[in-house]
C-alpha cells in the first residue's frame, strides 16, 4: 500500500474527493494515465462549462462547488434537471452532443478530460469501464430520485431532500456544519418553489430542532433520521 500511495500522483493522493469520485475506483496504474489527460478548469458562479445541443469535447469530475444540469424548451422556459456535487462525473462519454446544459451554481474546480481520449483510455481499461457503469447507473437513480422530487414531492419534502443530498454528498456528520452554496432563491429556482416558502421551511425545520442554521450559507444536521423522514 506504501508504495502505491508513492507512486500515486501528488494531487491525486491530496484530493479531498477521490474516494467517492469514479477515479478513486481504478487502480493506481490506470490513475497515473487518467491524470495525464486532465486539466483543471475554474468556473465562476453562472458560468456555463457544456451547453444543450452541442457538441461536448470535455468530460470531468467535480472537485469543489456545485453545478446544475438544465433542458431548455423553446420557448426559453429552463428546467433543472439535477445537480453536480463535488465527486459526480459529468459530461457525456460515447456521446457527440450534450442533451442537457452544465452551468456552475457556485465558484467551482473541474478535473477535465478531453472526451476522445477518455474514451481510448476507458477502452484500454476494464475498471475504468466498470467504474463508468457504476457511476452511470448511480446518476440514473438520482435522476429518478429527482423526477419523483419535483412532480408529487410537497415543499417542505423537497427543501428537506435538497438538505439530505447536501449533506450526504458532503459526508457530514450529525451537528457538523455543511456548506450550503446555493442561495435561498437559487434553492426556489431549482426547487420549482418561491423563496419565501424555502425560508419559511427550513426556519421551521431549525425551530423543531432537525437542523441548525448557523449563518445563510451553512447548515447542520442535528437529527438525521428526521429529516431523512421529512424528505420521504
């Protein structure tokens, strides 16, 4: 283990995200090529990194912030579709055009790979393959998650999903504060709800003691199996 930790590269070893990521699922071997095909891309909050209906030249992972996944019809409406915490995968391998748009929410850090040599290097490598799937089918989950979200979820269901996945995706523990990028009308927006109603809901979940709201831009989880069943 020593030795593979040694010959792992330097910001690799330091990322605070590659265990939950699909690179921390391949061996060392397979990481060292991966990260010679990465960049880091910076994105400023509203800045959008792949846009609906074109083509996609990048893949990445998400190494800090928060991004949205947002359709567009016609004429002009926007759906989001879903959000990119720190450790998913976005972007579309095997795939020319991107179905939906990748817009940072909050100042965010993107490991990019050029989408064709992610493809070679994922037809070279088994894990990388199988870790593509797994994470593929872990997004369809959260994709269903979201559809059932946003159409029978009432709002004090959704406010309190939004709050769970934050803090899952954080891996926080009970008391320990979570950063919360969005604001509260960035939270209505995704949440098809007003901000007077995110307001209303998450003080009324501080008040009866589930969570705490230390400032406007964290929170804590003081009991999880409550909010767990107020997000059900």
């Amino acid at each position: 283990m020593a030795s593979a930790a040694e010959a792992m590269p330097d910001r690799c070893a330091d990322c605070e995200i590659r265990r939950v990521a699909l690179c921390g699922q391949i061996d060392v071997s397979a990481l060292r090529r991966l990260n010679t095909l990465s960049h880091t891309e910076r994105l400023r909050a509203g800045s959008t990194l792949l846009w609906e209906s074109e083509s996609a030249d990048v893949v990445g992972i998400v190494r800090t912030g928060l991004l949205k996944l947002t359709a567009s019809l016609e004429d002009g409406r926007e759906q989001t579709l879903g959000l990119a915490f720190p450790g998913d995968f976005i972007g579309r391998p095997f795939a020319a055009d991107m179905e939906h748009s990748v817009t940072a929410i909050a100042d965010s850090t993107i490991c990019t790979f050029s989408r064709t040599r992610f493809e070679a290097l994922a037809g070279e490598v088994p894990d990388l393959q199988q870790a593509l799937l797994v994470r593929t089918f872990k997004d369809l989950d959260r994709a269903r998650r979201w559809m059932l979200l946003l159409g029978r979820k009432s709002a004090g269901e959704r406010v309190a999903s939004l709050l769970l996945e934050t803090a899952e995706a954080n891996g926080a523990d009970p008391g320990e504060p979570v950063p919360l990028p969005l604001s509260r009308q960035q939270i209505a927006d995704v949440l098809g709800l007003t901000i007077e109603t995110v307001s209303r809901k998450m003080h009324l979940f501080a008040r009866s003691g589930v969570i705490a709201l230390p400032s406007l831009r964290s929170f804590t989880v003081e009991r999880p199996g409550e909010l767990a069943r107020l997000a059900a």
